[in-house]
C-alpha cells in the first residue's frame, strides 16, 4: 500500500494498541495496528463508522463489522481474503482448509503468505487462521502473536501454543 493510494485517513487506541484506518473514497483500504501515530486527513465518512464498528467489537458489545472495503491485491491474494473474510467471529479455520477451499488443497504454504499480506486485518479476521490442528502460528499485526492470542480470545477461542 502506497501513501497515494488513500485520501482520508484516521486513528484510535484500542486494546491492541493504536488503530490507523485508511480510506480510498468511502471504502477502507488499510488497516494497521501498532505503529507511529498518523494525522487525520480527509473527510470519508467511513473512517468514522469503521472506528464505532471497531470500538463496539473490542469493548465485547458487537461482532459485526460491516463497513465498506475496497482489497488491493492479486487474484490469488483477493481469493485467500475472500474466504477468510467468510470466516465468522467465534469460529477458526486452518491454512489447509482456506487453500482446499479456493481448489488449491497444496497451497497452505501460499495461503499463508497472502493472509501475512492481508491489508485489513480485523475485518478479514486474519486471526482467525490457524496451522495444522488449531496450532497458533505467526501474526503480522500489532504485537503479533499476543495480539492474535488476545483477538482470539476476545471472541472466545483458544489456540494451541
């Protein structure tokens, strides 16, 4: 993601650290946790309804996160995002099963590689994908696994370590 490919931005702290949201248009196309603070620019209306949505899923009040996205990606990358956005909150998936699921049952290795290049973590709920039997596995997003570990939990699940 190039600083060019947004016009509006926004951030907020969260439990997992700080939350920078990106939009292009009204559509969220970056998200980020942790990191340098960023200055708010733009007007999307969705940057506002992004951090309601978001505050509302940490705080334990909602599991709907529903705002506008726009994915920037391969086609390969789009389809991994496309099924773990499938994915529902409170529910797990191995990297096997989201490659069996876009027909390339050999691909966990390229699977995982796409979740690590997920763009909105949190709404392709990329904590939510798991190694071989439940084993919890990298994490590229706030403080890596203890934000995935807390994200996991906060919905209700445990992983194996």
């Amino acid at each position: 993601m190039h600083k060019h490919d947004f016009d509006s931005s926004a951030q907020f702290d969260s439990p997992i650290g700080r939350i920078a949201l990106y939009a292009k248009g009204e559509k969220i196309v970056l998200l980020t946790m942790g990191g340098d603070p960023i200055a708010k620019t733009g007007k999307a209306n969705v940057l506002a309804e992004a951090e309601k949505q978001l505050k509302r899923y940490f705080a334990g009040k909602s599991n709907i996160l529903d705002f506008a996205v726009e994915l920037n990606g391969t086609e390969f990358q789009k389809a991994v995002w496309q099924q773990i956005a499938k994915i529902g909150f409170g529910e797990t998936k191995t990297y096997a099963d989201i490659a069996a699921a876009i027909g390339k049952p050999k691909g966990s290795r390229a699977v995982g590689g796409a979740v690590g290049a997920n763009p909105v973590p949190l709404i392709v709920g990329c904590h939510r994908v798991l190694g071989a039997s439940g084993k919890i596995t990298g994490y590229s997003g706030g403080d890596g696994l203890p934000t995935k570990r807390w994200l996991l939990q906060l919905e209700g699940l445990s992983a194996k370590e």
